[in-house]
C-alpha cells in the first residue's frame, strides 16, 4: 500500500483536477473564481491548480486554527499561520482546495472562517485525494483520488517539492 | 533615599514568576512577567499575534477559539486603555468578558482578594487578567487559583508589565525584523517602571545587540548592572546610533516625591525632539506606551512624525493580548 502511494504521480493528478475544474466553471459561467488554498498542503496544491488554470485573482490562503472544533482538548498550535483572504470575499465564486478530505472537520472550520469575512455567492470543494471516513455531511466537488483506507492509516501530503502522499501508522 | 525607591503601595513580595507560569511541560499557563521565559516563549507568543493580526481585517472581526471561555478582567487600579485592549482581544476572541473596577467595588467594602477571587471562581471563571498597584499581586492569585484557571499580569507596581513590553517586541519585530542587529534606547523614569523592566528582560532574551537605558539619576535603580544595560545620563551621546527609542511615560504622581524638578526642566534634558532625534540612525523607530504627555516626553512633531509607530503598538497590543489569551488557556486545558 504504502508503495502504491508514494509511486502516484501527483502532477498529473492535479492535471486531472484542472481539467474538471475548468469544466465545472464553464458548465457554472464562473469567469473569475477566488481561489483558497488551506494550510499546508492545501496551499501546495492551490498553487498549481491556480498556475494551471491561469486564474486572475491572487491564491487566498487559509489557516483554520483559530476555527477547530478540538482547541479544548488540544489547544494551540503555535506554528499557525496568517491566514490571507482579500476582504472582499462578499459575492466571491470561491474554489476551496485542501489535500486530504477526511473527517471533513477541517472544512467545517475552513467555511466558517471564510463566512466571517462576508458571504460568498458559492464555494466549490477541489480536494487531492478524498479517503473516505466522513464524519460531516461534507462532500467535495472535484476529487483527484479516492482511497479506501482502514481509519488508523493515516495519508499525508508531503511537499513542497516534490508533492508527495506517504502512509504512516499510528 | 532608600524610601523613594519603593512605590508606597508595596504590599507583596516581588517574586520569581518564572517557574510558576509555566506547566510541567514547560509551557505557558499563566503570563505574569517576561523574566526567565525563554526565547522560544517569547517568539512563539509573537508567531501567534501575527495570525491573530489577520482577524482585524475580517468582515466579523471574531475567531470562536476561546468560544463559551469566561474571562474577568480584575482591575484593582485604573486604566482605560489597557483594559480596553484587553477587553477588545477577549471579544475577538469570542470569550466572554466580565470587567471589573475592585477599587469601587468589594474591597472597598473590605472584601479580601482571596474573597473575591474564590467567588469568581465559584462564578466559573477560567481566566483573570489583573493589574494591580502591588508589585507580586498577579503572582499572589495565580499561586492561589484553581488549576484550570489562568491569570495574566497586567501591570503589577513597579515588577512588570508583560503584555506591554511583548507588544512592544512584536512592534519591533514588525518593523526590523531582525533582534540581532538592534541598539534599543530605553528612555524617562526607569526606576518605577513595570514596562521597562519586561522590556529590558525581553529585549535581553530576544538577543538584541544593545539595550541603553537614559534616565536622570535619580530614576535609575539601583540594581542597572544585574538587569544587562547601558545607562546614560545624556540623552544626545544615548540617541548615538540607536535603530529603536521606547519612550516612558513620566508619571505626574512621581514629580511630587522630588525626584524630578519640573516638567520643564525634564523637557529640556530628556524630552525627545527632532533636534535631539537626529543623532539617531536615520530609520530610527520612535516608541512609546500611551498616553503621551506632549512637551513632556517628546515634542508633538516627533510623536506625530514619519518614526512614530504609537498608533501601530496600540493595533498590536490587541493581537498579543488575544495570543496570550490563546496559548495560555490553550495549554490549560491539556491538564484538565
């Protein structure tokens, strides 16, 4: 398994992924979508997704600490991040992207953060890889890669170059 | 002499906070001074305010981090301002705020602070933000509260002011980016300074090149030497090449104890002009903690000018406060 993943090659993945997403707004007449990329390898991803798609609009980024549902049992990661979204998020097309749709509490938290900044007129979910195992009514929109995967094995993009998925066991 | 050294209102022991503050895994569970807390501490707190500085520009300025959080700021001695950009930071930060004015309130009617602090936990507080004109009170309560409850130092007598001088850091952090590089001049009433001595531990801590205190005599302490500085009498030669000037205010209620002869006078020798500033680098940035006495600690022109960042302290003031805040009950809660 742990083979299988680390010989995928994630460009072309995320060369599969344009393509539906170019689709997808032309279907929608999306002209100028505001890309948002969630810390860390979400952001990874947003950035070739948004250089493949020649999209406008700066890469907005998003770092969702302040929003998780466990700070109460976990607390603060000191390591987070600013996160940089253009204040004008109000009547925004929004393409969210992260790299592992698991739970789907990371995009829970994501949402919330971006409502804070206004209200956009859509968002679109555009994940690498979704493995399943939800525990929110959350689904995404564009998917590179579906894994089945058994809930300990934990699935990780490793990156910045070159982008990466590794298991590990705990 | 020795009498003048001493703020009146001394009731209890300036103590070594450093070891309280922290939990077992050497993180923070309380903030009560900048003394002994390591370098990492201190950047991690400046990391997080950086985030935190993002919320300013949202549309719903709030975060739901410390959501259903009870939090009492206990003032036992008046400030506005300080207590504003508390009260600010907890509201962003979407925990609930209780303010409290004890000097009109219980004690005055002789309740004890043990009294009033075991209500408030009874009240199910988790945090208490106090200031206090009795170097150690912050210290007292946070030995005294229960274990899931945080207390941060928001000025105690003349022993610290942690949140101020962090602030101040993560100004200068934004301005210079670098620590290492830096001559920081410290300038007015060092003696009965709560803000300098966070500031000089910080300052010491972060690795700047240089920290100068310029002060008249009689508002030096007298233990300079063990707090890492150098003291000038002269503001002229101090200013020499300095990157950054941090301003104190000149309490009034000081002037009567005959430290100082006039305002004036103090103008004259220590009030920061642009004459004066001149013999600074030419990027000099300009500090001070608020609120300004104009034509007493610096002339208006300077206070106003290209190298002030005053405004910008108080913006940063509210990010520092909320990270504290975060980090402090964040680490909490792993113990309970």
């Amino acid at each position: 398994m742990d083979t299988d993943l680390a010989s995928i090659d994630i460009e072309a993945v995320i060369d599969i992924m344009a393509n539906k997403l170019a689709d997808q707004m032309k279907r929608r007449r999306i002209v100028e979508p505001l890309m948002i990329g969630v810390h860390t390898g979400g952001l990874w991803v947003a950035e070739k997704l948004h250089q493949k798609l020649g999209l406008t609009k700066p890469l907005a980024e998003i770092d969702i600490s302040f929003y998780r549902d466990d700070f109460t049992r976990i607390g603060l990661n000191p390591q987070v991040k600013p996160s940089h979204i253009p204040s004008e998020v109000e009547g925004e097309h929004i393409i969210l992207v992260d790299d592992v749709l698991y739970t789907g509490r990371t995009i829970r938290a994501a949402l919330n953060e971006i409502f804070d900044y206004g209200r956009p007129d859509s968002v679109t979910l555009a994940v690498l890889v979704d493995r399943g195992a939800r525990e929110l009514p959350l689904h995404a929109d564009i998917v590179g890669l579906e894994l089945d995967l058994s809930p300990e094995k934990q699935v990780k993009l490793t990156g910045p170059a070159p982008l990466a998925l590794e298991t590990n066991r705990n | 002499m020795s009498s003048s050294k001493q703020p009146a209102s001394t009731s209890f022991k300036a103590p070594d906070s450093s070891r309280l503050q922290l939990d077992e895994q050497g993180r923070l569970r309380h903030f009560l001074t900048t003394e002994g807390l390591s370098k990492d501490i201190l950047t991690d707190i400046m990391d997080v305010a950086e985030s935190f500085s993002s919320v300013g520009n949202q549309a719903v300025k709030k975060v739901p981090v410390l959501r259903g959080k009870t939090i009492v700021n206990l003032f036992f001695e008046n400030s506005t301002r300080t207590r504003t950009t508390f009260d600010l930071a907890a509201k962003r930060l979407s925990a609930d705020v209780i303010n409290l004015n004890i000097a009109t309130s219980a004690t005055s009617k002789g309740e004890s602070i043990l009294d009033t602090i075991r209500n408030l936990e009874a009240m199910h507080a988790d945090m208490f933000v106090v200031r206090h004109s009795a170097s150690g009170a912050a210290h007292f309560i946070a030995n005294n509260v229960e274990p899931h409850v945080s207390v941060i130092n928001a000025g105690d007598g003349s022993h610290a002011h942690p949140t101020q001088a962090m602030l101040d850091m993560f100004t200068i952090r934004r301005e210079k980016k670098e620590f290492s590089t830096l001559k920081v001049a410290i300038i007015g009433d060092i003696l009965h300074s709560r803000v300098a001595r966070s500031q000089i531990h910080a300052l010491n801590t972060l690795g700047v090149k240089e920290v100068r205190v310029i002060a008249p005599k009689t508002l030096l302490p007298s233990d300079t030497d063990s707090l890492g500085v150098h003291v000038y009498s002269d503001l002229r030669t101090g200013l020499d090449d300095v990157d950054v000037i941090i301003m104190l205010r000149l309490q009034r209620e000081r002037m009567g104890a005959a430290l100082l002869p006039s305002e004036h006078e103090y103008f004259e020798c220590f009030g920061l002009t642009e004459e004066k500033l001149a013999y600074a680098k030419p990027d000099v940035t300009v500090m001070h903690p608020g609120p300004i006495n104009r034509g007493v600690e610096m002339d208006a022109a300077v206070a106003d000018g290209p190298h002030s960042v005053i405004l910008q302290q108080v913006t940063n003031g509210i990010a520092i406060r909320m990270a504290v805040m975060t980090l402090t009950l964040g680490q909490n809660k792993v113990a309970g």
